[in-house]
C-alpha cells in the first residue's frame, strides 16, 4: 500500500541539479548564493521599504528577532499557546517569559480581544502566527501594538506566498520571518528569513547570524572572507550556507506552480467534504493564501479512531500543534482563558497536503474519511 504522507515538498531533479552546481562551486559557507537568494526574495515579495536577512532557520529568526526589539529578562511577551514550540523556546532564550493567550475559533489566529486583557507593565511585544490557510487580522493588530506601546514580530512562517488585502506577507509587519525549512511551502533544507524596515536592523542582524563578528555581508556574497573585523555584540551561528541557499532559489522558481496546486487541493478537501456534517472545514475560499496546511476538525471523541482508521489505509495525518500551556516547560506560565485553545487542540486533524498533489490523493484522503463517518461518497 502506498502511504501518502502528510508532507510532501516538490523537490526533484532540479534541486539535485543546484546542490551539485554548490557543492562544485567550492564555496561552502555563506556566500554569493545567499545574496542571490535575497535578492529574489525581496523581488517575489514586491519589497520596497524594507529588507531581507537570510538565516539558517525558521526558529533562529525568531530567537534573532526578539533580540534585535531588546526583549530580555523578565519581558513579556504574548503569544497564542495554540503556537509551535519554536516561538516559545525563542522566547524563553532571550530570558523572557511567554504569555499565553487564546485564538479565535474560526482563523485559529490569536484572539487580540483576549490579547488586551493580558497586557501588563512587563509586556514588550507580541509574537502574532498566521496559521494554515489563515491570516492573524493585521489591521486589529498594528492598532493593538500601537495602542499598548509594543513591537511586533510577525510569525508568517505558515503564509510565505499569501496576500493580506492585496498585500504581500513580508510587506507591511514590523518585523516579518519566514520558514523554510524541509515541510514548508518552499524549503531551502533548511532555512529561514527576517523582514526589517532598517539599515541599522539590517547590520545588526548580519552580525548576530555570523556568531557577532562585523564581516561586510558584501564581501562575503562574493565568495570572500575578511580575515580581520571586530566583535561588539552577542552572535549565532545562524547564516544560511550556499547550498541551501542554492536550493531556496531553485524552490522559488516553482512558486507559481506551488501556489496554483495547494489551492487546488484545499479547495477540493472542501468540496469533497462538504457533506460530512461531522466535519469541521475551514472557511476559506483560498483565492488569496498559500495554503502551508490544510486541517479539519472533529470530535475529540472520534479523533485517535479516524487517524488510526485513516493510517491503517495509507493515509499519513498530523496534529498542528499540542498547546504549549500542557508542556512541563511552560506549565507555570502566565495565560488568560485558554477556552477555545483547548478544545481545537483535541479536535485539530492535518490532512495531506503536497505541491502538485494528485487529485486521486485528495479523493482517496476524502473518500476514507466518508467512510469512517459513513456517509455515500
């Protein structure tokens, strides 16, 4: 039985083509390719007033972003708990303490009604995710940080690709990052980005990537090193290396092809699902996002049994995510109602969802999940 897997990124020959090209270049670090692949990043992205930093990592960029605002001992820092592990571990390195606030029951996007109770003297900043085929209501938020004198940095790690009222993601946040890691909608293997309004943010991000030292950024995109600079800063070792660069860019030519085939796909899941009164689809008619995942939701009853049911006929399913308040990490942390958080994480389902998927896969995800719930196909 061929299993379909949950994830499935559109990497071919191609990309086994641009990791040769690197890998014979000879230049393995950072380099001419990193520079290359900014580049086409702030192009794709219509950036015009800000820039792009390459970094190794989705979580990297969250850990860089929060150093960069100042976050450090004893800040707060709102963040849904219905979140990846990532923002919260980011958040907790810079010596801050998450604050966990509940999301909004038709986006799955943090609840800034809820957010507002939870601001306090401590609070710095608020990290907001985009999640699945869903946009936070950035309008509400740029209003809620300004209102309460906080930055923001904006977890677009799910929307790479998406509009948010005719504008790109990346384009108008405080301060933006994107994931590419080896499941998302474009990966580099590994890789992630940070958007900034400026120059000086820029500078200190190419530092702190390349464990503090003040390289020019300029000369190494030429595949070159300076063998003398200075250390003024706490730094990482968090920049982004050719080959991965190499495969970022290759991804990125695929984008429109991406982006046509996943809203297909989700738009089929909720035509084919759409009788199943047991179902819970998302509202969403896709026109605009770059769908990363596509879920629904069911009974916390029947969702151990569909999974099972759905694995044991060669359907891969995910959970995105387990609410962090339940992790021993973060069980003392400080948190408003969690209602809403807590009832999608026991009835959240991620189905398949590829680039170029086959209609026959979303037929088949669709038709074992009528079957489970008995309803005519």
């Amino acid at each position: 039985m061929n299993q379909i897997p949950v994830f499935k990124p559109l990497v071919g020959n191609d990309e086994v083509q641009a990791a040769s090209r690197s890998l014979t270049a000879g230049w393995h670090g950072m380099g001419a390719s990193v520079g290359l692949f900014e580049k086409e990043l702030s192009s794709f992205l219509q950036l015009t007033d800000r820039s792009i930093v390459a970094v190794s990592t989705g979580h990297a960029a969250l850990h860089l972003a929060l150093l960069l605002i100042g976050i450090g001992d004893s800040d707060e820092v709102i963040t849904p708990s219905f979140n990846n592990v990532a923002d919260l571990q980011a958040i907790i390195a810079v010596g801050a303490r998450p604050v966990f606030c509940d999301i909004d029951e038709e986006t799955l996007c943090i609840d800034l009604v809820k957010a507002q109770e939870l601001v306090s003297p401590k609070t710095r900043a608020i990290i907001a995710m985009d999640y699945g085929c869903h946009l936070v209501d950035h309008e509400h938020l740029e209003s809620f940080a300004s209102r309460n004198n906080l930055r923001v940095v904006h977890d677009a790690a799910h929307s790479f690709g998406s509009r948010y009222k005719e504008k790109m993601i990346g384009t108008f946040s405080d301060i933006c990052m994107f994931s590419f890691d080896p499941v998302k909608t474009i990966t580099c293997l590994d890789g992630g980005a940070l958007i900034v309004k400026t120059k000086e943010e820029v500078a200190s991000l190419h530092e702190m990537r390349l464990i503090g030292m003040n390289q020019p950024s300029s000369v190494m995109y030429g595949n070159a090193r300076a063998w003398t600079y200075g250390v003024s800063r706490l730094g990482f070792r968090y920049h982004l290396a050719n080959l991965h660069a190499e495969i970022g860019r290759c991804q990125l030519t695929k984008i429109s092809r991406i982006a046509a085939t996943r809203r297909s796909s989700c738009d089929l899941y909720n035509y084919f699902l759409r009788d199943v009164k047991e179902v819970t689809l998302p509202k969403q008619n896709f026109e605009e996002v770059l769908p990363f995942i596509y879920y629904i939701r069911v009974s916390k009853e029947s969702r151990n049994d569909l999974r099972e049911f759905l694995r044991e006929r060669g359907v891969d399913t995910g959970i995105h995510w387990q609410p962090g308040h339940e992790f021993e990490l973060f069980k003392n942390s400080r948190r408003g109602s969690l209602e809403v958080t807590d009832k999608i994480s026991q009835e959240i389902v991620t189905l398949p969802l590829h680039s170029e998927m086959l209609e026959e896969d979303v037929l088949t995800v669709s038709r074992e999940i009528k079957l489970f719930f008995e309803v005519d196909s």
